[in-house]
C-alpha cells in the first residue's frame, strides 16, 4: 500500500474498503427519519458495492468482463456521491461529508480513466 503526505491510498482494492467503512461511520450520525434511514441504506449499499466489484474486476475472466465490472464501480461511486449530497447531517459532520464527497468524486474519475485505457 503506497501512501503520500496527505494519506492517499494508491491501492485501489484498500482504498475502496476505507471509503465504505468511513461511510459506514459517517452514517452513524445521520437523522432517523424515515427519508433519512432509507437514504443511509442506498449510500451504503452503493458505498459497498464500489469495492465489490472492484474485487470482482481484479479476477475477471476477459477484457471485455473487466470493462463492465470497472463501469458498475464507477456507477457506483457516483451514486454514492449522490446520497451522500442528500443525506443531512450534523453541523460537525460536514467536514467528513465534504471529504467523503471528494474521495466519491476521485474515485469516479479514476474508473473513468481505466475504462479509457481498457478500451
């Protein structure tokens, strides 16, 4: 696992772990309402699945397997972006929510950029 000053993860099987269990952190303080509960479940589920299928690309059968299982992460990170654009949370979460949007946005960007490369 490389890792710079500022602590980013090059390693994209651990770096996507992290983004799911710092979700699954974060969303310990979201509201319980009834829109708040079922938006924590989307982002986690989507959290989730990012590095799922991730770990499913890595041991694709074909180029062609890889190419979609790459595309599902990064329709799964941008998805998470999204919940966590709706979810509200306390006033002392918002710099966590700020980065978790961030790490959501790199993380599209890079499966972009492999599902360039793969083509």
């Amino acid at each position: 696992m490389v890792q710079t000053q500022n602590q980013k993860i090059y390693d994209l099987g651990e770096r996507t772990k992290k983004f799911a269990m710092r979700v699954r952190e974060y969303v310990k303080s979201a509201p319980k309402s009834i829109a708040g509960i079922e938006d924590v479940k989307q982002l986690v589920r989507s959290s989730g699945s990012v590095g799922a299928n991730y770990i499913e690309a890595e041991e694709s059968l074909s180029r062609k397997d890889f190419a979609m299982r790459i595309k599902i992460c990064r329709k799964e990170a941008k998805e998470s972006r999204y919940w966590l654009e709706l979810i509200a949370v306390k006033t002392d979460q918002t710099d966590e929510k700020a980065a978790l949007i961030q790490e959501a946005t790199e993380l599209t960007k890079i499966f972009g950029a492999i599902v360039e490369k793969s083509k």
